[in-house]
C-alpha cells in the first residue's frame, strides 16, 4: 500500500512528516544520533527487513537527513552518518524522548535518558520560551502566517 504523499500541503509538520517518511526513518536518525553508521548496525539495532531498511536509508539521503559515504576508496561499504539538517533534528528528538519518558514510560521507568556527554548531567528539558525567556503553553501561543504562506492560517484562540 502507497503512502499518501504530504508534498503538496504548506504545512510545516506535514513537511516534516513527509520528509522523515515514517517510524523506521526516525529510528533510524536516533542509531545514527547515536553512532551508528553501517548499514549492518542499522539492521541489527533495530531488526528492520533489509528491503525496508535500504528504503529508509534512500528516503533520508534523498530528504538530505543522512548522506552516504565511503569511508575508504578501495572499500565498497559505505557508512551513513548525519548532515547537517539531520543534526538539526536533535532538539526534536530530546523533545520526543522526554515526551515519551513522562508520558509513556513515567518517572522511574524511562529506557534512557539524554544526558551531556562530558558530564553525565542531564539535558535541560525541552520548552517553549518566549523572547524574555517566558514558559508558554499552548494558550500562550498562535500560529500566524509566515512569509510562505498560501491561504490564512487558521489559529484560533482557546
């Protein structure tokens, strides 16, 4: 069954959405956010079908998530390692963890946690903050139209 494609929708997280294409890509960002960088240690971290997996890997050099490089010339395997807009993912990332840990697993439960590599401490956690450094939630907060925008956004107030 084909995805649906999310292309033509000028929205950012249908963007995103299409962009990172499913649960497998991002997986896939978190082994290589982790070190992962073969396609075997892609496979044995997340026990993904090679099939599904070459799919991934293509969809997120093609999205310029991932790129492909060969770590050597005389050697035809090749190491999958973060670009620069694949960096750019980690704050999503921690945002998701700490989400998932509060509402999934709940204190004491988590699988893992960020921490700073340097230090151990843990990360900040992940907030939303206004210009004077301000907490918002989601009342304090509107979309508004941005300069790519096609048709009003349509936000309204709580």
């Amino acid at each position: 069954m084909a995805r649906t494609s999310l292309k033509h929708l000028p929205c950012s997280i249908a963007q995103f959405a299409e962009a990172m294409g499913d649960k497998w890509s991002f997986m896939i960002v978190r082994d290589a956010m982790t070190g992962v960088t073969t396609f075997s240690g892609f496979e044995s971290s997340l026990g993904i079908a090679k099939n599904v997996l070459t799919d991934r890997l293509n969809h997120l050099i093609e999205n310029d998530i991932l790129a492909r490089r060969q770590p050597k010339a005389d050697v035809e395997r090749y190491e999958y390692v973060l670009t620069q807009r694949g960096i750019a993912l980690l704050p999503v990332a921690a945002a998701i963890i700490e989400w998932s840990n509060d509402w999934i697993f709940g204190p004491g439960r988590e699988p893992f946690k960020l921490v700073e590599r340097s230090t151990g401490a843990p990360v900040q956690s992940i907030a939303i903050l206004s210009r004077e450094g301000k907490y918002l939630r989601p009342h304090d907060v509107m979309f508004a139209d941005g300069p790519g925008a096609r048709k009003p956004v349509q936000s309204k107030k709580p």
